[in-house]
C-alpha cells in the first residue's frame, strides 16, 4: 500500500489547520487534497436525528430557539426549522457522534486515490469537563482511538497509508486563550479535548506500524503572514529527513 498520507493530529484549537497550510507549502506537490475530521461532523449530528431522534447532541439556547428546538417522545429533539446549517453550532452529549465520525474520516482516508498527497487533520484528546456536565461523558481521547483500531471498529490498515504524523503539542492555557478568539468554539468544546493522551497507547501504535512522529512545540508566538510557521516547520522537518521521504513519494 502506498504511503501518501500526512496526518495532523493534535487537540481541538491546537494548531492542527496552521501546520498542515505550513506544510502545503512546504510539500509544493500537485494533486495535494485535505481531510479533516471536521467534514464528517455535521453528516454525523444529521444522520443522529434521523438515526436516533437526535438523542446524542444539544444546541446552545439561543440555537435552539431560531431552529425551534422540540423535545420528542423519545429523549431527543426535532427543529422545527430545517435548514443546511441547522446543525451549527451544537455540543455532543455521547460517544455516538463523534465515533460516527472517526469511522467516516479514516475510512475516506483508505478510500483516497494513491497518486496525490493526502493532508489528513483529526482533533483527539481526553475529556477534561467537569462531572455533572452533560459533555463529561464524550470520550474522543487518543487512548480510545487506540482502543477503536485494536477492536476493529476502524480499519487497521489505513495506517499503512500514513507516511509520517505531525502533532502539535500546546499547553492547555493557550488553547483556552486561542478558543476564546473564535465565536464557534466554546470552552466545552475545548475541555473534550483537554488533555494531551497522544503519547500513550496511540502513539505506541504509530510505532509498531514504523510510522515516524514528528512533535512540534505550538506554545511559540509565530507569526502566519510573514512565514514564521512555515520556516518553523520546515526546520523541524529537515533533520529528521521527512522532505526527503515526501520527494520519493511524490516522484
């Protein structure tokens, strides 16, 4: 099987859709096209109303109120209102909605054509809301990516399709300081992802499946208009001998 996958992987607001612009740059290989988890989100929190009377998410009240938020016989809630967007914003409250879309991401990435570099992005991390909160019980951590693989729930094989992992690591207090910067990422959202699991179990997979990790420090101050990241990464990526590898399969 042909190795033509970048993944990045990292928490929500960790930097993940900055490095992997940086490294489309870098790369300057034809055929380049980007997965992220993000684009199988709002298929997953639709396919949960038709599926299960929209039992596994909520939206925020004032949300709600515009789409006229119904509770049904069955737990859940209908809208009154039925539109393209009328899934944003909304919080997931099961593991239902997000395993639907860890299915639905690696999937495409195995279904993906051979002959082009594939940027994949996919946001993990362990749950750090406070019990009682209806999102404490969402678990989207790398240990239970790792458990999803080893059970059979996604296909084993499509690691073989990734030819290197780039993962971001950024403290928890400048994730909550950048989230508070966009008005679609509440805080909860940001603590299903709080902690940083990466180098447990999922990375151990990464190694037994000869996957190189690159860590990148995302705490720094860098600057995107003027080319600080890509500069950045790209002194990352050298000694390590990734451009080399990414020339051989993009030749």
């Amino acid at each position: 099987m042909i190795k033509n996958v970048i993944l990045c992987t990292a928490p929500s607001s960790g930097g993940k859709t900055t490095y992997l612009e940086a490294f489309a740059s870098i790369a300057g290989l034809p055929y380049q096209a980007v997965i992220s988890d993000t684009d199988f989100i709002a298929t997953s929190v639709q396919d949960d109303h038709f599926m299960n009377h929209g039992n596994n998410h909520t939206h925020p009240v004032e949300n709600a109120a515009r789409l006229g938020f119904i509770g049904n016989e069955y737990g859940g809630h209908d809208h009154a209102v039925s539109a393209a967007n009328s899934v944003w914003p909304f919080m997931a409250t099961s593991n239902w909605i997000t395993d639907r879309t860890l299915h639905l991401f690696w999937t495409s990435i195995l279904e993906q054509r051979d002959d082009r570099l594939i940027l994949a992005e996919l946001a993990c991390g362990a749950n750090g809301n406070k019990l009682g909160s209806p999102f404490a019980g969402v678990d989207i951590s790398y240990n239970h990516l790792f458990n999803q693989f080893i059970q059979g729930a996604l296909p084993p094989k499509v690691l073989d399709r990734i030819l290197f992992c780039l993962h971001p690591e950024t403290t928890m207090e400048t994730r909550l300081r950048r989230s508070k910067l966009r008005p679609d990422r509440p805080t909860a959202v940001t603590l299903i992802f709080a902690h940083d699991d990466f180098n447990s179990n999922f990375r151990l997979l990464l190694d037994q499946k000869g996957i190189p990790v690159l860590s990148i420090d995302n705490n720094l101050n860098l600057g995107t208009r003027d080319g600080e990241h890509i500069r950045y990464l790209e002194e990352q990526l050298r000694p390590h001998g990734y451009l080399e590898q990414l020339n051989c399969s993009g030749g």
